[in-house]
C-alpha cells in the first residue's frame, strides 16, 4: 500500500474511534525538520467537532497505533501531527510506495548524447549518470519515461572519418581504436586540401543518401555505438540500441522544419545563413543572438534536428515533459530552442522543455577534460 494511503487510514480510524469525522489530508512534509509526512485534517475535524484543535490532536496521537511504522509523531502549530517514518519501515517499502505521482506523466530524458565521431568522453559520463539516476526516480514514481540518448551520428566530421576509412584501407582492427582513428583523420584533413574536398564531397553524398556512402558512416556508428554500449552495462547504466534516436535520425524532417519557419516569416538570411532572431536573446551589447537553422551551403545545424526533435517528442511520443542533459554551456542553446519551439508550433502539445544542466568536467589545469570514458574507467 502507498504510505501515504497507510497512514491516512491509520488516522482515520483514530478519528472513528474518537467519534470525530473527516479526512486526515496526510502530506508529504513541507520540510524535512518536520519529518516525512503531515496530516492536516485535524483541525477541520476538530471545528466540526467544536472543539480546540490541539487538544483533538493530542487525543488522536494517544489513540494512532503507527508502532514499527513511525518512529517519530509529533503535534505542531494550530494541530498538525508531524510524522517521521522508522528506518525499519523504510527498510521494507518499494521505492514507488513512498514516491508515487499522482499525477503520472510520459517524460522524455535525453541523455548521454555522445558524438560517436570520438570515443565518448569523461563529460558525457557526467549527464549519463545523473541522467540516469532521473529516470530511475521518476519511473518509480510511476512515469512512463522515454530515454532519448540523442548521439552525435551526423555532421561534417563524419566525411572526414570516411574519407580515411577509404584512404586508410578500411582496416577494422584500426577503426576499433576511433579516438586514434580521428587524430590521424584530422591530421589528414589539416594537412592536404586534396583531403578535405574529398571529405565535403563526402558529406554531400552522406547526406544526399547515397548508399555506399552510408554504409561507410554505418560502419563507424556501430563499432562506436558498440564501444557506449560496453561502458553503459560496466556502470549499470540503462541505456539501450533501442533508446538511440541520434542525429541522424530527423534528417528527414529537417527541410520542413525550415519551411515551417519561413512560412511563419521568422527566417531571415544573414551571409547566406537562414536564421531566426528572437528579440529577448540580446546580448550585453544589445545585439541579439541569432539561432542559426541551416548553413549557406544548405547543410543543417545542430539547432535543426533539435527543432525536429521537439516535434518528434510532444507530437510522435506525445511527451508532457522533456528533459535535456548537457553541460550548462548549451544553456543558450536550449533556451533558445524551447522559445523556438513554441513561437513556431513545434512544441505540439505546449509540453514543459527543461534543460538539467550541470557542471562541466575540467581537469586539473581548469581546462575542458576530454579523457575517453573507456580509458578512464580502464574498461577491461
Ligand atoms: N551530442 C551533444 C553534445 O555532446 C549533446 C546532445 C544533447 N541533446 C540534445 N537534444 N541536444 O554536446
């Protein structure tokens, strides 16, 4: 039974016997000094009784048998009873006796979200574990929680990488090692212009959906899907193939999402960028802080496929709630976003977009720490 409920019909039967009438209205506690949980009917079914609260609180108190239950009863102010449950009783509730909603929701996470170009790094470990942790609490408050790890699957790093896999002689056993994998595909692309068209060519067929091409890419995105995987079981992480919606995965939608815009007359070009500008992004200067939705060469951005993805989850998924795990720099970014979404209708169903923001990891020159999860953990 919900504790909640218990210790409503515990009182209860106390007001029976005491010939008083009513609800113990029994509420999580306001603050934790008040212990667990307070009732708050006593004093209405004092009034009723015509009687001084305080002295109806103290009869209710002799009369609650709460042995092994509560460990700590209380009266307080005009005639509540502060409760705080016995350790031992705690020791035996399910999680969701103590914590269930009343109001259960369906709740996206979006969390991990690595960019499977690199081994996943030491900063994505920190949004996956407190992400984590959200979705635990929640779906045992009873939610219906959708993970959403929205990995990095797509973009302009990724022609380089398949540029060198074609170079490189697509040897597998060197692709296993991605981190090196890309210093040496960078390398390559710093060094030789004859590269780096080869690799824009790249994008272009990557995105234009040429099926070589995407086998290439789809080749990268395993092996390193697989590497998260390992790290996800080895800290108990409950992250599954089947939460993945990267990326990638919105490509389709990413031409109405700009045609949504310009026909709400919010796209305005700038240097040959479609961009929106929304007045309460200003900076200190004043000057207001575009959202950048597609490049001139046509290629879209990192704010696109989130526009889709807000679409996706309050109309597809029908979320009520999202939240968002990065590190506080996207801060901008997810404001800007959420105001977006609803200024343009992609926020379907006015779902509230919460951006949890944490802490970056630094190491210990103050730096940005960008150690691959693997190594850190010495993933055996
Ligand atoms: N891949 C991104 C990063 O590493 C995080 C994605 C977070 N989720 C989102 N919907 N933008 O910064």
């Amino acid at each position: 039974m919900h504790v909640k409920a218990l210790l409503a019909e515990s009182i209860e039967a106390a007001f029976t016997r005491l010939g008083l009438t009513g609800d113990a209205l029994v509420q999580v506690a306001a603050r934790p000094e008040y212990g667990d949980y307070q009732a708050n009917g006593i004093m209405a079914a004092a009034k009723r009784a015509g009687r001084n609260p305080r002295e109806v609180a103290a009869e209710v108190l002799a009369e609650l048998d709460l042995k092994g239950v509560a460990h700590n009863l209380e009266i307080a102010g005009p005639g509540f009873i502060n409760i705080t449950l016995a350790p031992e009783f705690l020791a035996t509730v399910q999680p969701g006796e103590v914590l269930a909603s009343s109001a259960p929701k369906t709740i996206v996470v979006d969390y991990s979200a690595p960019n499977l170009a690199k081994e996943m790094h030491v900063g994505h470990l920190r949004g996956t574990s407190i992400g984590d942790c959200l979705v635990r609490v929640l779906e045992a408050q009873g939610h219906t929680v959708l993970r959403q790890n929205h990995v990095g699957d797509w973009g302009t790093q990724f022609g380089m990488l398949i540029t060198y896999l074609r170079e490189s002689g697509e040897q597998s056993d060197e692709l296993q090692d991605l981190e090196r994998f890309y210093v040496s595909a960078k390398q390559r692309f710093d060094d030789d212009p004859a590269f780096q068209d080869a690799a824009r060519q790249a994008v272009v067929d990557l995105q234009g959906g040429d099926p070589a091409t995407l086998a290439e890419w789809q080749r990268f995105i395993d092996i390193s899907l697989s590497h998260c995987q390992a790290i996800y079981d080895r800290l108990g992480i409950t992250l599954r193939s089947e939460h993945t919606q990267g990326e990638s995965a919105y490509n389709a939608m990413l031409p109405d999402v700009i045609e949504t815009l310009r026909a709400q007359g919010l796209l305005q070009n700038s240097d040959g960028a479609q961009c929106v500008f929304l007045e309460q992004f200003k900076n200190k200067k004043g000057d207001i802080q575009p959202i950048i939705v597609q490049k001139s060469d046509g290629g879209y951005l990192y704010a696109t496929t989130d526009l889709a993805a807000v679409q996706y989850r309050t109309d597809d998924l029908q979320a009520e709630r999202a939240l968002y795990l990065t590190d506080a720099r996207q801060a901008l970014h997810f404001q800007q976003i959420f105001a977006l979404s609803a200024a343009a209708g992609f926020n379907r169903n006015g779902a509230s977009l919460e951006h949890m923001a944490h802490g970056s990891v630094l190491g210990l020159d103050g730096q940005l720490d960008h150690t691959a999860v693997a190594g850190f953990i010495r993933l055996a």
